[in-house]
C-alpha cells in the first residue's frame, strides 16, 4: 500500500475518566485512562465517527506509524487510510486499546492506588460487556453521541456485536466479521490450554509475576503458539509449511526439524516478549465469558431484539475457530428480528486471520458498505 | 460387554532379544526387551496370529484384565475376546508395547547398560520403521511368520501400513483405521506444542529429570489437555460439555468456569501421573517423521507398491485430526497398484477416539472383514 494512502504520522492520546466504572464481576475500578488514536476528522455534526475494536492481541494503533518508530504500522492499516475501505477522508477513526490491555490503557501493569504496585492479578476481570462501557465514556469523551459505524473482528466482532444491545441508540452500523455469538466448548477448550500453560509457569507467581522481577515467558510462549494453530487453516498451514524440513534431514532430536515448528517457536517467542500475561488470561476469559442470549435462556434471537443498527457480517470460508456457521448464527438471529442485514462469505485460504488480510474480494465488500453509510 | 465375551484374566509376558537393533536415526541398540500379551491360542500351521499395535498413549494390554487389578481392562477389550469382532477363539492376538514405551518394554525409563542409570534422554529416538523391525523379532520369538492381520488405529494404523511396506511377505491383511499416510503441518503444529509444553517445563532437566527424582507434570499435564482437544469433536465436544457451567455463574476468576475446563484439567493431571515425559515425546516424533512416500519425491503410491497385503482402510465422518481425506489418499494409492481394498467412511459422532468405541456400524464392520480371513 503506498504512502499516499497512509494516514502517515500518528500519536496516541490518553483520556481520563475519574467517575468510578461497577464491572460485570461486581468489582468496581475508582477510575480508569484509556489510551486511544484517531484518524480522520470529526465533521461539524459529529456524525461520521467509526469506533474500530480490537481482539486479543491488538491496541489502540490501528493505522499508520509513530514519528520515531516507522516500522510500527498499525494492525490494521490496510483498512484504514485516505482512499482505504475505512476512508479516512469521510469517516473520524478512532482505535482504543481496551481496560485491562497492555498498550497503555489501565490494565494489569498499571499501579494500583490502593497499594502503589503494579495491579498484577489484583486487576478484576473485566468483559466485553465492561470494554463497551469504558468505549462509551470515550465517545463522550470525543464529543460522539452515536457512532456511524462500530467495526471488530473475532473478539473486536463481539464488541460490535455488543454495542447493539448495550447502546442501541448510540450505533447505526454494527460490522461483525470472522466473529461468533458465543464461544464453542472447543473454543473455550483452547483457550483452557493456553490459561493453564500460563498459570501453571513457576515465573507467574499467581499473577504478581512484576513483584518477583521475572515475566511467565515460558507459559505466554505456549499461550500464543496454540493460539496461533487456531489463527491459520489447514490448507494455509499445508501450502506455507506443508512438511518442508529446515535442514533438509531429520534431526532425530527435538530442535527443529520441520519449518512449521520454527515458525511457531519463532511466534510464540515474539509474544512472549512483549505481551502482559494478565492481560492475555484475561482476554480469553472475556471470550469465554461473552454471550448475548445467557440471560435469554440460550434464544439469541431474543437477546438481539433490542438492537437497532444495521449490521454488515461476514466469515470466512476456512476459518475453523470462529466457522462461518457461527456468523450465520448471528444473521438468522437478526433476520428474525428483520433487522438489516448484509451477510458475506468470503472465500479466503488464510483461516481466521483473514480478516486482517486485504482479500480483494474482502476488502470491495467492506468499501461498498462503508461507502454507503451516510454522514 | 458381559464377562463371558472377556478374555478374562490375562498376564503379560517379556521376551529378550539380544541381538543389536540398528535404528533409523543410525543409533544402535545392542539389545532390548519386549513386553508383550497373547490371548486365544496359535493354530497348528501358525496362520491365526493378529498383531494389535497401540496409538500415542496405548500400551501390550489390549483385551482382559489383571488378576490382581480387575478393574485394569486393556484398551481395546471391547473389539478383542470370545465372539467379539477380533474373535479369540479364531485368531491368536498379540498386544505389544512399543519400543521406548514406558508400560515395560525397553525406554527411557530403563536402566542404560552403559550408565547404570536410567536411560532418560539417552534413549534414542525409535521410529515408526524401528517399531516393526522390533515386532518382527517378536513374532520370530512366538513362531509367527506370517500375520494373518496387523491392525491398528492412528498411529497403530501407521504401524500396520508399515508392515506391509517393510515385510510384505509377512502379512496378509493390514487394517488401518483412523490413520494417515503422514502427518499435516497442522498436526505436527499441534505435536510441537506438546513438546514444548514437556521441553519447557523447568522439571523437565533436559530429559535427566528420573536424575532429578521429579517429573514434568506440568508439560505432560499440558500436552495431554491440547492433544486431547484434537482426539473429540467439535460437535461431541458441544453435545457434552457445551457451555454447561461447573458452578452455575461465572466465577470472574481462573478457576473452573466450564465443565469443559473441568474435564480437560482432570485428563492431563491423570495422564501426568503416569505417562513417561520422554517417551510421549518420541512418541510423536515418531508420528511426525513417518512418510512412507518421503524416498519416493512425495508419490504415496510409488511407495505402497511394494506392500502385497489386503487392506481394510477405515475412517470417521468428525474425526478431524485424520480425517477421512486422509484415509482416502492411502486408499487411492493403494487402488492406484490394483490392491485389494475395502474403505468404510463411517458416520460416528465422536471424533479421532471413535476407532477406540463399539460404534456398531464400526463393529460390523470389522467383524465382517475379520470373519472372512481365512486361518
């Protein structure tokens, strides 16, 4: 993508918010400061705002690149930008790293008032539920009533998802992609694995890990490595990686011996270098947690009843986390509703990552849509 | 399954080969022990011997019971006894453990000739090949040159395709069940983590750990819980835990939330508590390395020319980790040499372990293909 489409420069902004915030748990934060950038400008009716919302390993750094780091392109830069399907010529961007994250935003590693340490695993639990109320005071914050469109996916779909129901007047369009109305027993399955490789490494501590000077690397590392599994499709992973050896030879030992395995060792490693494992433990459990039709005895027809955005879904065809069957589940629930609804499958080799990925096909769905929103 | 179709009481036996088993990897070992279990008796021409060969974590003990442990009934009981489908009063079965097991048979976890001590990491790592090449001297040692079947699931699969491969004089049916030809990148991804998992924990001591007096819990205790993920299916996985709750609310901490959480936790703790560290890790690079097409520039079928046995290839419609495309390439390399095949694609709900149940379409099956081996 040349620079001409970049939304070049950016800086991150911090906002305070001193009114205490009760959480889903019953816990209660005194206040909190979300770190966040924005993109674009924000016309005279405030009216053309899009909220972009992250997954389980993202931040606030949507688009374009620090001033004294340019290799830091935000995650999804591809989307967002002049003349991007997210154009920044129309639409007021904003990203915003979520409470409880490890970009900035109050989280884990942020010193608890009450103790003058680091929160470590003092810092509740927090749910996709409480991310959106701590996205709303922001939108106060910014001077945005109703957003013109919230957008997500996977994790970041939900947060869409669930601005519908927790703030129907606040959205028009609600853009849930490769995401699920609620985890599967194998989704939270894999999760379990990736929260016990975590609690269970010596250097957690029981979360206060910064207290003891040492960082779970070992448990993080594992954490990203199943996660990553998950992120790819089958057929990716065979076309990237297939059973290509390294050294040409079987080592008869446990170093590398296929590409894939240098591949996995070399992503968890990264993650374990700078992601928060409170953090991640607690991202997974959001996941776990969230679930609209909970309190309607399962009907999630019911539990969308209240939504009154229009919605544009879409999946893709070999995401195997998060499988096109779960967004349908969420389109039949809107149509019973006979809420708007535009439902794409798109077909595209890279699992659930796809939806970072500028597919053609993709990446035209989503600018005739955004083109269509009105500001 | 009533006690009168058991084989009943059952002891296993060890046979000592002293000759040297040059490996694959070039090691040498210069002897090693076999701990094996027969049920039903060797006809006089020694033409009803079937070879049963055990997956990842299965051991000699396939059918019956212990008399001093009667609740110890061999994994794959409900297939072998009086009148059930591998029928013992027809065919002598042979359960083995493998080479570098840790029920018995020389391992990591016997004592090394040269040190005195256990052999630990010393052990070197066997292959898919090594395993048959061993099994041959047992059947040399009970006066069996030819089997009537090998058959195996998974990686006992893997084993039956083997023989066929390495001695195809020396059987005349090979049944491989839930098998693939050679491992995906995706499950040598899957592999990988359980390695790291085990490598990583800091009671692993390079493998030295019997050295040490602990055992790596955590990392066998991790590689069960994500390998047993691979072994259910999503839909099972749904029908039986679902998102059932353990304590009937969200507990906003890690403790068990979900039953799904409940049950993986209690799988990797009871397979922690006796599985072998150093032999699960073989184990599945013993998985990972086996590609019987790998001398051939990747053509399956130029590889199976050799084999001269009958096959009986079966598969199951959930089973993801092999699935049944995976069984289909071996049929179709196997058709490709005009070899006698019969495939089953079998509708079974229950994922990779369904080769492990008495579906009765399954069973029907196998009773039906075994009744027609002549003895």
């Amino acid at each position: 993508m040349s620079s001409e489409h970049s939304v070049g420069v950016v800086a991150p902004q911090r906002a305070q918010f001193n009114e205490p915030l009760r959480l889903q748990s019953g816990a209660e934060l005194p206040g909190f400061e979300l770190v966040f950038e924005t993109y674009g400008t924000l016309n005279a009716d405030h009216t053309n705002a899009v909220l972009v919302c992250h997954a389980l390993s993202g931040s606030h750094h949507v688009a374009g690149h620090y001033a004294d780091d340019p290799e830091n392109v935000g995650w999804w830069d591809n989307l967002v930008g002049p003349d991007k399907p997210l154009d920044t010529r129309k639409f007021f961007v904003v990203g915003v790293n979520n409470l409880g994250g490890c970009y900035g935003s109050t989280g884990p590693l942020s010193i608890n008032p009450e103790s003058g340490k680091r929160y470590g695993a003092d810092f509740p639990l927090v749910t996709v539920e409480d991310w959106v109320a701590a996205q709303a005071r922001l939108a106060d914050h910014l001077g945005v009533h109703t957003w013109a469109a919230v957008i997500g996916g996977s994790l970041g779909g939900m947060q869409a998802l669930e601005w519908s129901l927790q703030f129907p007047d606040r959205i028009r369009h609600a853009m849930v992609i490769a995401s699920a109305p609620k985890l599967s027993a194998q989704n939270i399955a894999f999760n379990e694995v990736a929260r016990q490789a975590i609690l269970s490494d010596p250097d957690f501590h029981g979360g206060y890990y910064a207290d003891h000077g040492v960082v779970p690397t070992r448990g993080l590392r594992l954490a990203r490595m199943v996660g990553h599994i998950t992120y790819l499709s089958d057929t990716q992973m065979a076309e990237k990686f297939g059973r290509q050896l390294r050294h040409g030879e079987h080592k008869f030992s446990y170093d590398v011996d296929f590409e894939i395995e240098s591949y996995l060792r070399y992503q968890g490693n990264k993650f374990a270098g700078f992601f928060d494992a409170n953090t991640y433990l607690m991202m997974t459990k959001a996941l776990d947690y969230f679930d609209p039709a909970y309190d309607y005895e399962g009907n999630l027809a019911a539990a969308l009843a209240r939504a009154k955005a229009s919605f544009f879904v879409a999946s893709f065809s070999t995401d195997w986390r998060f499988a096109p069957a779960r967004s349908r589940e969420i389109v039949f629930a809107l149509l019973h509703n006979r809420r708007r609804v535009v439902y794409a499958e798109i077909d595209c080799g890279a699992g659930h990552d796809s939806f970072l990925l500028d597919d053609p096909h993709y990446h035209a769905l989503l600018r005739a849509y955004l083109e269509n929103i009105a500001v």
